[in-house]
C-alpha cells in the first residue's frame, strides 16, 4: 500500500521553488514595512504627549498568565488635543513589572509621531525598537522560515530525482 501516489518525487522541486517565492513574497513585504516605518520616522513630525492612564490586560493558555501594559496617551497637534492607546502587542509572564510600570506610567512625558493629513493616528515612542518594526521583523523570520523549508526540499527533491527515489 502507498501512502504518497505515485511519481510523488517528482513534487520536490516544484515544491521547493514555491516555497523559496512564497519567502520572496513575504521578504519584499517586510522590507516595503521596515522602508514605510523608516520613512514615517524620518519625515512625520513629533509632539510631546503625557501618559493619562494606563491598565494591564492579561492573557491565560494552558494555566499560564502573561500580562501587557496598555497605556492612553494625549499629545496635542495645533491646538487640538488628541488621544491614542499604545501597547498590549507584547505579552510578558512578569505580571507584577507590568502592574507597576502601568501603575507608575500615568503623568509620564512621551514622544508621539503622527501623520499630519490624519494626527489621529500617532504611534508613541517611535524609533527603531521591536514595538515600532514588529511586521517586519515578523515576516523576516518567516520568511527565512519558509527560504530553508524551500531550499531543502528542492534539494531533496534533486537528491530522489538523481538516485531514482520513490516515495512509498
């Protein structure tokens, strides 16, 4: 009995080549992100804006909790005041550091960058931290990821395809 049909070889390098565009794809998308983000650093003004409150959410999987800190934040843009909330994208098993950075937080001073056609949308603290460029490192080990999984099975592929390999 077969558990692959036959000529099942074959696949492999097909396989692997579409898995290597598969990380191509998502490497280009990545690096379109980290050339957006750049770009929004270096060319979207900066307001000060001050911490009003903040509060820690948490997350439970398998008996296990990890805590996050959400902070509100007011910055000001031509005399308008606006508020935005940042955080709550990294979860950490230190729920008593993020009780009292959440506790501590509300009066502190940040930096907000925003979009001066839309101010409502600012990121805080931006700069080149984890936080800020988190889709394109996301997509950089993915895609990294998917390059090695491509690569070995083309090569796989070649190997069986050489020797005369059928899958069972």
């Amino acid at each position: 009995m077969r558990i692959f049909p036959e000529r099942a070889r074959e696949w492999g390098v097909p396989l692997g080549k579409g898995f290597l565009l598969i990380a191509a794809g998502m490497l280009l998308i990545g690096v379109g992100a980290f050339a957006w983000k750049a770009w929004m650093l270096e060319r979207w003004p900066r307001a000060e804006g001050v911490v009003l409150s903040a509060r820690v959410e948490r997350s439970s999987i398998d008996d296990q909790t990890t805590c996050s800190a959400v902070y509100s934040v007011q910055y000001s843009v031509r005399g308008k005041n606006f508020t935005t909330e940042t955080g709550g994208h990294i979860f950490s098993g230190d729920c008593a550091g993020a009780e009292a950075d959440a506790k501590a937080a509300p009066g502190h001073k940040v930096v907000t960058l925003y979009d001066e056609d839309n101010p409502r949308g600012a990121h805080v603290n931006p700069g080149f931290n984890m936080e800020f460029f988190l889709v394109s490192f996301i997509l950089s080990i993915l895609s990294l990821a998917f390059a090695a999984v491509g690569l070995a099975t083309w090569k796989l592929g070649l190997w069986m395809d050489r020797r005369g390999i059928e899958l069972p």
